[in-house]
DNA sequence: CGGGATCCGTCGCGATACTG
DNA sequence: CAGTATCGCGACGGATCCCG
C-alpha cells in the first residue's frame, strides 16, 4: 500500500481503506502500539522497536505526524530532546490496535497456524 | 510492507506486528470487508473494487488464501466458477475490521480531520 | 469466466555516512 | 540525541496478451 498519507481525495472508497491508508508503513502500527504506553523520545523507540533504521523510524514518525495521529515536541536544549505523544486522534485508534494485538494472540500463537 | 504472508517465524516482534503482516497488501483488506458480506465470486469482488486489476486481485486473493484466512472454492464447470470465502480465521478478524470501518467512518467522515 | 505469463515502472525501505 | 543526505535494490503493483 504506497504513497500513505498521500490520499487524493477523490479516490479512496471505504473508511476501512482510508483508515489503512493511515496505518501502513512498514512501522506505524506498532510505533502507535508503542506509544500507547506513554510519551516517548526518539532513541527510546529505536531501543523498543530494534529493527527499525533511524532513517524509517524518523519517516514514519513523520508521516504519523502530518496525519495527526501523533504530536512531537521539541525540547530546545543542548543534548536535543524530542518527544512523541498520541493525540487524541491517534489514541482513538487504540480500539484498532487493540483487536489486533488480540487477533494476533489469539491465531499466531507461538508459530502454529502456519499450516493453512 | 514487504513480503507478505512470507513471515520468516524469528523476526517479527510483536503480535499486532504479525496481524499487519497478514492485512497488508493494498487490497487485502478491502477484500476481507467485502466477504464479510457472505461468499463472493471473482468477478464480483473486481465489481465491487473496481480499481483493482485482477492480477493483483487474483495475487492478494491467494496470499489470502496460503494465509488461511479465505477459502477458494473451484467448480468444474464449462464457464468456470470460483467462490471466495473467509475461513474460521478469516470471520475471526471482523473484529479487527469492525474496528477500523468505525474509526475511519468517526475519523475520516468526508474529508475533514485532513488539516493536522 | 477466471485466471496465468511477461514486461516494466515506481517507490518503499535499508545501509551508510555526515551534522547541529 | 535526533536527526538529514545519498545511494541503490527489489518488492509491489499496473498494463497487456494469452489460455483452458
């Protein structure tokens, strides 16, 4: 699913669809999932989510922003310190993630259910 | 997303991770909402998402299927005939999808919420 | 009708290096 | 600490033609 956050108005059908359009991205799910917990800054997501590059993390941060479904805040200091909330848009998802954290637990348990 | 439903089993992290890597895939989704509605022939589902090209609808269709989420039906007939259906597992996500429709239709309703 | 095969563009994403 | 810049690969996905 391309070009997420780059909807041409005109084009999506369903709200299903948009909402995806929103949550793709290799990271975003589980960023948002992340920050479910709380406020965090940019090294500590780095340190939760290991695989992810810091050039991702920070364009998917990015993205997540513009969508308005995170907030970041600069601290002006001398070691800089950046922080990533939910807004109140962004935690509305959680219903969202939450079904599938438990859809997740529920049918990949472990790593059966790989046989159709 | 890359690489969907071609998991290697020590990567992924979390659960809701490994739900996303089923869902993704631009159409997935879209396809999984439409048989929530009941079983569905090939051509009725590109009817019903008309801008998909049947390469990638028959592509996210087996995806679907090796993810055991729909079942493919094929009757051997003289014009061919083949139904699409969720499996148990499939039905199992309507929670998931449930959840996304509510909030994109909450969230996303016309083309407000775009400004930040 | 329901595909499969092939060709090809695009862009998502990773690796690496540099900066205020 | 929290980025930005550049490079390149390969998956994703569209178009077109062919088949049982």
């Amino acid at each position: 699913m391309p070009r997420a956050s780059q909807r041409k108005p005109g084009v999506q059908g369903c709200a299903v669809e948009r909402t995806m359009s929103l949550i793709d991205g290799k990271w975003k799910i589980i960023v948002l999932y992340k920050l479910l917990g709380g406020t965090l800054r940019f090294n500590e997501l780095r340190r939760l989510i290991p695989s992810v590059t810091q050039r991702m993390l920070t364009h998917q941060l990015r993205e997540l922003e513009a969508d308005g479904l995170i907030v970041r805040t600069v601290y002006a200091q001398v070691p800089p310190r950046v922080e990533y909330t939910l807004s109140a848009r962004g935690r509305s998802l959680e219903p969202v993630l939450l079904a599938m954290k438990e859809w997740g637990d529920a049918n990949l348990s472990s790593s059966e259910a790989y046989a159709a």
